[in-house]
C-alpha cells in the first residue's frame, strides 16, 4: 500500500517539476508552421472524405439535441469521451452517469504513480442517447460552431491521452465557451471519441488523498514536445 505521505510527496515534486516549463502559446500556426510533433503517429486521410465528415459533424453540432444522437447511431461502435470531458459531465450529472459504461485511461504522473481516470463508453442505442442528451447540453445554444485540423499543441495533446494511431477524419471543435477534440472512426473506423481541451483542469484523489487542481500542457520546442501538469488553484471548481 502507499503510504499517503509519499503520494503527498510525490505530488509537490511533480509540480516542482512541471511549473518549470514555458505555457505554450494560444496562437494558431500558419499553414507553412504546421508539422506533426516527434513521436506521433498521424495519418492523413482523403481531402473529400474529410470534408463530407466534416460538413456532417458542423450539421450535428448545430443542432446537437436533435442530430447528437442520430451521428452516434451511424457509427455502429462505441461513443466514448475522454477522462476530463467525463469528469465534467460527472460533476454536472452525477446520477445521470451512472447507468454508462466507463473506460479507464492511465495518466503517467511519473515512473512509479499512474492513476487510473475514469471515461465514459457508450455501446447500446439507449446508452448513447443517454451520452449524447449529456454531451449536448454543454454544446447547445452556442453561436459558435466551428470545426478546424488540430495544431501540432493540440495533436500532442491528445496524442498523451489515447492509445491508437490519429487518423483523420479528426478535428477541433470550437464553440462560444469549450473546445473539443472529435475523433470520427476512432480505433476501428466505426467509433466516435471526444474530448474537452479546453480549461483541462482536474483532481483526483487515492488512498482517501486529494491532489491539488492540476492544469495539462504542453511544452513545445522545435518539433520536440512533453506532457506535463501544472497546479493552477483557481482553474478548478
């Protein structure tokens, strides 16, 4: 068993560690600027099938409440989110939750600690109704929906969290107050997953310990990149 006292521990070193790095920019890269960071596995896909999913996603995500749910049906595998988008939706709401499924994502702190995040799966026709009814609520009403290709932050960024090759179709999704990662055909070619990137802030807690709020980022240098997670008090409710 671990004591608390070294996850305690364990924890402020980790943040030593990572407050040292730079923030990386919210400035978008010019088209001449973009490449893929070291490391990752990106495939790029056929410019029309890109675009007919593309053109279906801005559809769906304008009208998310009534055209979520009918997209996730389509796909015949699973619809599941991301650590951080789940850990929102679970505040938002918890009983609602509890009739999915859930995945488990490793988050690699350091050699020794990798906590285990929860995500939330869909598989049946009544579960991703449920999903889609909770992911649309954060969507709807939005001005803004605009769909984009990931800049090298943004692949890095999701390249730390998953556990398969990106391969496009896969975009930004922009709104009024959230940004997402959608990845159409992830895995298999028939499953959708998503993720918040936006504010990726969170605790969590083991062996009845709460870490601190911890903020993801990404340090960028040339093409070279690193994953790191920074305490940033106020980010967390």
């Amino acid at each position: 068993m671990i004591s608390k006292i070294f996850i305690t521990t364990l924890l402020l070193n980790l943040l030593l560690i990572f407050n040292a790095c730079a923030e990386v920019s919210d400035d978008k890269t010019n088209e001449s600027d973009w490449f893929v960071p070291d490391g990752i596995v990106y495939v790029p896909g056929d410019a029309s099938k890109i675009e007919k999913v593309k053109n279906e996603l801005q559809s769906t995500f304008a009208n998310p409440k009534k055209e979520l749910y009918k997209l996730t049906k389509k796909y015949k595998g699973y619809f599941f989110l991301g650590p951080l988008l789940s850990s929102r939706i679970s505040e938002e709401s918890p009983e609602m939750v509890s009739e999915l499924r859930t995945v488990g994502y490793q988050i690699k702190l350091s050699e020794d600690f990798a906590p285990k995040l929860q995500g939330f799966l869909a598989k049946t026709n009544k579960e991703k109704k449920l999903l889609s009814q909770l992911l649309s609520d954060k969507i709807d009403n939005s001005d803004t929906v605009n769909l984009r290709r990931l800049e090298p932050e943004e692949l890095a960024f999701m390249w730390y969290f998953i556990s398969w090759e990106i391969k496009e179709p896969v975009f930004i999704l922009e709104t009024d107050e959230h940004s997402f990662l959608v990845d159409v055909g992830a895995i298999s070619g028939d499953q959708i997953w998503m993720e918040e990137i936006s504010n990726p802030c969170f605790r969590f807690g083991f062996d009845e310990v709460v870490s601190p709020c911890l903020c993801f980022d990404i340090f960028m240098e040339d093409k070279k990149w690193s994953g790191g997670f920074l305490e940033k008090t106020k980010q967390c409710k």
